[in-house]
C-alpha cells in the first residue's frame, strides 16, 4: 500500500514537470528583432549571388539569421519592399514602411533571412525594419 502511494505521488509530480516544461517551452515571448544583433552586413546583390552560386552553403551561412540588408528599392507594396538582387522583404505589424520612400532610393533593412525560393528566385527575409543610411 506505501509503495502504491510513492508510486502514485512520483507520477503525479512527474505530469506536473513534463506539462510545465511543454506550457513553458511554446508560451515563451517573441523574438524582438528590431533589437537583435546583427549576424551579418551584406548588399542585396551579394545575398543574392551568393544564393543563386550555391544554396547550400548560403542557407549554412545566413539561414535564420539576422542581416542587415543594403540596396535599392525595385518595388514597393503596403508591406513588402523588394530590393534589386530579388530580395523580398516583408514587414509585420506594428513594422510601417515609410510613405516617402520611392523606387530608385537607396535603403538599410534589418530582418531575419527565411531562405531562397527556386521557383521565383528570390531571397525572403522577414520581421524587416528599416534602418538608418
């Protein structure tokens, strides 16, 4: 009858930890990456190049990382910036684009590379935020 109780109490505490380790390991808080330190600086060319040489080695270099992206404006949308090189940038709310941006202009965006996309071949990177020149 002990034994059936400290068999009974150890299951109990064991389902107690493992739904606190689950509960606590998918409520933890985002990412702020508008705050997160830069992995790398590169042009959006070079990203590009880089992508369109070898996927590979580019995904085991700037996959899930955070970039600092240089290049010109080739396409503007009401929550996407592509820049030339096919560098598709996608900004989430509360992340804005500057109304006075225009095509042609020169910009700085900060986001976390997602991957390469073969079938339109462009480079996705997400959570963008526009930085300073």
């Amino acid at each position: 009858m002990n034994n059936k109780k400290i068999l009974i109490g150890f299951t109990l505490f064991s389902a107690i930890v493992i739904f606190a380790i689950v509960y606590f390991s998918f409520n933890k808080p985002h990412k702020n990456f508008v705050k997160a330190p830069l992995d790398y600086t590169i042009q959006s060319t070079e990203l590009f190049q880089k992508y369109q040489v070898d996927v590979s080695n580019a995904n085991t270099s700037f996959l899930d990382k955070i970039l600092l992206i240089k290049g010109t404006i080739k396409e503007i949308s009401s929550n996407m910036i592509i820049l030339d090189g096919n560098i598709v940038c996608s900004f989430n709310p509360p992340q804005t684009i500057d109304p006075i941006l225009k095509l042609t202009d020169k910009i700085s965006i900060k986001g976390r590379c997602i991957g390469y996309d073969d079938l339109l071949e462009e480079v996705r990177i997400d959570n963008c935020s526009l930085m300073q020149n």
